[in-house]
C-alpha cells in the first residue's frame, strides 16, 4: 500500500465519522457534501490502488516468454492476441 493510497483512505474515514457526527447533532442535508466527499476519496484511493497494481503486471508482463513456434493459423491467432 503506498502512502498516498493511505492517506486518502484514513481521511475517508475520517469524514465519515465527522459526518455521522455532523448527521446526528445537525442532520442530513447539512451535512451532506462531507458523505460525498468521503465518497469521492475513498474512490481516489482504489484509483490509486488500481494503478499499483497495473505497474506491479507490468513488471512482471516486461520480460518476454518465447513462444513455441505453431503453423500458419496459430502465428495469426497470437498475433491478433497481442
């Protein structure tokens, strides 16, 4: 987990606490816009998270596998799959 990802999900849940807080003492339609912006980080937060994981694939994706050599209908099937 990097720390952006972390920062991004403990203030998340900070807001919806003081939202919470803010829903019992105030009520809903004031305290509206602090739910969605908890929403909107936890959201970043599994935004970051999916681009870990997509330079983690890469990564590993990098190194190149030899491929067993096929006929004619194989070599075009594997080149469309690329």
């Amino acid at each position: 987990m990097s720390r952006a990802r972390t920062i991004t999900l403990f203030i998340s849940a900070a807001f919806i606490i003081i939202g919470i807080h803010q829903t019992i003492t105030i009520g809903f339609e004031v305290s509206y816009w602090i739910f969605m912006l908890a929403l909107s980080l936890y959201f970043l937060s599994r935004l970051l998270s999916g681009q870990e994981n997509e330079k983690k694939e890469k990564k590993v994706s990098s190194k190149k596998r030899k491929r067993p050599q096929g006929n004619r209908q194989s070599k075009r099937f594997l080149n469309r799959t690329k």
